[in-house]
C-alpha cells in the first residue's frame, strides 16, 4: 500500500505547483515511509509515497514509466492477479524491468486501454497518465478499500488518497453543510462527498478519463445482483463458498515482506487465519483484549483457534488507560471527521501488529455480505413477523419511557426493543435509513444553524434507501455500498495506514462476493442464525468454541472518559461557548442539552452524539483553521 497525489491542469504547471505538490505528498508519509518521489511534465504532476511489498528495490519506486516514456503511472495497492496478467503481456512482447505489479498494471493500460481495469482482481486507487493524448486516467477498486479523493478548481484537477492531501490545493476551505449534516447523522458522510467543499471521494467501481476538453465518469463494476437467484444446492454453495474463499486468501498471501493474519476468535478473522496457515506455515497471527473489560475480551477464542492451527499468536493486552493514551495519536491523524469509535482499537492492533509483520489478512467484509449484523436480524425478523415481533410492533413502544443506553445491560436490552418498534411501524425504506443512523434528521437540523432544505434531505435518503425492498439481500447489498466503503473499509484503511501496515480482505474478491450475492437469503440467515452459510461452511474445520458463544461489540469507555479525564478538553475547550459561538455552526442550546443527558441515568446515544462532537471540533481546528 502506498499514498498517491497528483495535478491536472489542462493549462500547464508551474514550480509553485510542484512545490505544492511536495508538500502534499508529505502529509503521506505514514502511507509510504519507504520512498517519496514527483514526477511533473507539462500539463500533469504525479507524486508516490511508496510502502514497500513486492519488489522492495529501487525498481518499484514510482511514479514509474514504460520504455518509451509515453505513459506514467502513480498508484496505492495490491494487485493479486498480476503473475497471470505478466504472462499474457509477454507473450505479446512486452518486457519488464521490475518484479512489481506496478508494471504490469501500466502495460495492461498500455495494451488494452481504460478497459484493462476488468481484469485486475486487487484493491487499489491508481492514476495512469498519456503523454500522448495528454489525458488522465483515475479508478478505485470495486468495492472501496483503498480510498481516492479529488477536487476540481477552474482549470484544475487535484486528486489524493487522503482529504489532508488536498487540502494545501485549496485556496480557501470550507464547509459542505448537506455532508456535515449527514455526518452527524450517520458518524462519517455516507456518499461521495465529503465536509470539505469540494472534495469529493472517486466512487468505489469506477474510473474517470480526464482531458482538456472535459471529464468523463464510468462505472466498470456492479454486484450482479438481479434476485434471478441460483439453483445450487445449500451443500453444493458451500462448497463453492470454500474454494472461493481458499482461492482468495491464496492470492493474498504473495509478499516479499513479513506477513501474518488479525485473529479475534470470531467466525471470520478464525476462518481466514485457518485458510492462511496452509499457505505459510510460519503464519504470525494478532489479536488485542481488554484487561478492563472483561465481558469483551475474546482473546481466550483467538488463542484456541492459534494452538489448533498452531500460529505464532500475539495477543496484546489493553488497559483503559492504554485506549485513552493513543486517543490523541487517533484524532491527529483522522483527516475528515469520522466518528466511528472503534478506530482506536483497531488502531492499536495495527500499531502493535505492524512491530511484527508489514501485511496482514483480516476478514473484514464478511458481516456485510453474509449478514453478521444484529440489525440484520431485525430486518429478517421484521420481513418475517412472528409472534413475539408482533407483539413489540404493538406494545414495545413502552422502551421509549425507560433509561435506553449501552452502560448496562437493562438500558441497553431497552434501547433495542425502542429501536425495534420503531423500525416495525415505519416503511422498509425508512427502517434501513434509520437503522444504518446514530441519529435521526431532525437531530441534525436541531444541532446544526444552516438547515437543509427538505426536499433536498428527501432525496439524499432516497439515494441511501433506493435499493431497498422486502428481501434482505437488498439490505446486504446497500451496506456494501454505503457502510463499507465509507465507515469499515474507510476506518482500517487509516487506521492501518497511520501506521504503515497494509490489510488485505479476502472476502471482499470480487469473485467470492459475486457468487454470494447469487444466493437466496435463508442461504444468509435463518433460525436465528446470522451468517449461516459461512458457518456451516467451515464449521467442520474450526474448533466448536469460535461458535458455541455470544458476539460481544466492543464500546470504548467513552461515557466513563467525558465525565472524568476528557471532561476539560472536552467542555471547557472544544464545546465552551464563546468557541461555539464564533465558530456559528452549532446551536450551543442543543450542546447543552447533549450535556445534560450524558450525566443523566439514560445518556442513550448521547455519548455517541458528544463523540462525533469531539471528532469535528478537532479536526476543524487542525485543518480548516489552520
């Protein structure tokens, strides 16, 4: 993995804009500490921050050139099938200096034009540039792994693989209010903007072809998913599931570098660590737990599943006070608010993994396309009513009168039910919508002085709830294009790369989820069981306690932090009124009133709320107001 910047100007480039240049491609260097290189010509500049994998020599520095210096290309990923692909061009007559997949990634270009991208099975953000015809070529990966942002200026095109990147480009920086509403909706922006105006992210599946003339959007990938659903048998999908799962982690496994395996002891990171030992029989696998916390602490599971398959397992034990230490380091690199609080762990497992292994396997992906989800349960139960749901359709709106939080048990069991009920007495649409968010609209607009028109906050939800029908795969499908990219993918993404650590996810080929979203949902969950067909799959290889237990979400001690040791930073600076006052984007009555419920006995998602709070305050005074 690595971080890309690069400059379009149809009108040329100038030193100041090489300069500029430079300096944004440092921002990147976490992404890539092992080289940092610019190219420029005269209509384009290209920058790489290289982390090293294959071909760790100076021969896979980019940005890289062919032989005739007609095509240039600056790109952050892994390409799994570049040996197959290296083949085919040589047969053609093309030849390599390098081992990289870099290489064949521009000769691919080269002999098959914009088209290539079909064929390669990877993740990636890449920029390939024609001296030639003196256009640009952008693409992201199918499904968002790695991230690609870009700004268009009058003549200007900047693109980067993180918004701090952009951020020296723009001549003044403000806020996008519809992407800050939604922020504070969902805890991250759920579309392709962002809440720097004008940045926008490249969306996941797609390349753009930039010219003097224009800009031209298209998309090469969809999931094939048409609900004409296939006929296999529930056996034989299982055995179809294995072989495809098998083949992907292969692929992942090539690197000339140290690589091992995140194991948590749940269903998927055990799955992948098990399929990965085949093919490296000194696999390093990683896991974290929570000495303050014992209820979340699953290292026992991860340590099970390591002496089956006999890893060299380290498991990093974390105190509270551990989590609070590397807080700041986690808000310091967070470039564009993102309130998603489960970064801080996954930033120490990244932290502490990466004094070990440079690459590491991970099996995120698997909850969305196989229905892991507790909502996903409630949205299969709310498609198919029994008693007990009707009986909450009718009387649960009783929860709405008890203490709701996730301090306890009780206010948490009430949480649910009240989010249950609503969601059984509103449309499909309208359910998803609302249990994809940590707020409702009218939060926003109440904590939020510029107010989004409602018709225009209609058509943003039916932009989130366009693919929604009364069959779960619909929901599966729409959290692909919404959940992950912007909130699990987007979260490992910088949280390994703040620590130069790439994370590659074997259930997200292409290939795999293909098949996936071809089968019926009973394949997904039924009989309370969530992810069944992934289970059973693999159930005779894993040891019996991976899933003979209940799945605990970890909760950071947010609560216990902003009434105690963040309780100053966080009321007295961030949050104080003259601040919030000069600032005019809050209104401070709505602040007070999030106040007020943290220290009551029912803080519901209040903590929540002050988090996201937090979040943004920091990050506008490190980046918009610095």
């Amino acid at each position: 993995m690595c971080g890309i910047v690069g400059l379009f100007n149809k009108n040329g480039v100038d030193e100041q804009q090489v300069t500029v240049c430079e300096k944004a491609l440092k921002t990147l260097e976490s992404r890539g500490p092992d080289n940092q290189s610019i190219y420029h010509n005269r209509k384009v500049i290209l920058g790489h921050a290289r982390l090293s994998i294959i071909d760790t020599s100076s021969n896979g520095h980019q940005p890289m050139l062919d032989e005739e210096q007609e095509f240039v290309i600056s790109y952050n990923g892994e390409f799994y099938n570049f040996q197959e692909e290296k083949d085919l061009l040589l047969e053609k007559g093309y030849t390599f200096k390098s081992k990289t997949d870099t290489e064949v990634l521009l000769y691919m270009y080269k002999a098959y034009g914009p088209q290539f991208i079909q064929r390669v099975n990877g993740c990636f953000a890449l920029s390939i540039y024609n001296n030639k015809t003196q256009s640009l070529f952008l693409a992201r990966d199918r499904f968002g792994i790695k991230p690609l942002y870009y700004s268009q200026q009058n003549q200007q095109l900047v693109f980067a693989s993180e918004v701090k990147a952009l951020i020296p480009f723009q001549k003044s920086s403000s806020l996008d209010n519809t992407s800050l509403h939604q922020y504070f909706r969902f805890n991250y922006t759920p579309l392709e903007t962002t809440c720097v105006a004008g940045i926008k992210k490249i969306e996941p599946g797609c390349y753009y072809i930039i010219n003097s003339d224009k800009i031209e959007k298209h998309k090469y990938y969809n999931i094939p998913y048409t609900k004409q659903y296939s006929s296999d048998s529930y056996d034989d999908a299982q055995k179809k599931i294995v072989n495809l799962l098998d083949a992907a982690v292969q692929k992942r496994m090539l690197s000339d570098v140290p690589l091992g395996t995140f194991l948590s002891g749940g269903v998927d990171s055990s799955i992948i660590s098990t399929i990965a030992k085949r093919y490296k029989n000194d696999l390093n696998t990683f896991s974290i737990g929570y000495e303050d916390e014992p209820l979340f602490d699953e290292t026992r599971f991860a340590e099970i599943v390591a002496k089956k398959i006999n890893s060299k397992h380290h498991s990093f034990r974390l105190k509270n006070k551990d989590l609070y230490d590397h807080l700041f380091e986690v808000l310091d690199y967070l470039d564009e608010p993102f309130a998603d609080s489960s970064a801080l762990p996954v930033y120490i497992l990244s932290k502490k993994t990466r004094a070990h292994v440079k690459v590491a396997l991970s099996g995120d992906g698997a909850d969305e396309i196989f229905s892991g989800y507790n909502k996903h349960y409630a949205h299969y139960k709310a498609l198919n009513l029994g008693l007990k749901e009707q009986l909450i359709k009718q009387f649960g709106g009783f929860a709405h009168f008890l203490p709701k939080g996730r301090n306890s048990s009780f206010s948490n069991l009430a949480r649910q039910i009240s989010k249950f009920n609503k969601g059984l007495n509103i449309s499909d649409k309208e359910r998803y919508i609302s249990w994809l968010s940590i707020n409702d609209s009218a939060y926003a607009q109440q904590l939020l002085k510029h107010q989004i028109n409602q018709k225009d906050l209609e058509a943003y939800e039916l932009r989130l709830s366009k693919n929604i029908g009364n069959d779960l795969n619909d929901i599966l499908y729409s959290d692909t294009q919404i959940l992950l990219p912007n909130d699990m993918l987007n979260k490992v993404d910088k949280m390994s790369m703040a620590n130069s650590l790439e994370v590659r996810t074997p259930f997200l080929d292409h290939e795999l989820l293909d098949y996936v979203f071809s089968l019926k949902a009973e394949y997904k969950i039924a009989n309370g069981m969530k992810k069944r067909i992934l289970q059973d799959s693999f159930r005779s290889i894993l040891p019996t306690e991976v899933f003979n237990r209940p799945k605990h979400g970890f909760e950071v001690p947010l609560l216990s932090w902003f009434r105690g040791d963040l309780y100053h930073y966080l009321f007295e600076d961030l949050l104080r009124k003259d601040k919030i006052k000069k600032q005019n984007i809050f209104n401070f009555s709505k602040i007070e009133y999030l106040k007020k419920k943290l220290f009551s006995n029912n803080p519901e998602d209040a903590v929540a709320s002050i988090w996201a709070l937090l979040v943004f305050q920091y990050w506008y005074d490190k980046h918009l107001l610095s």
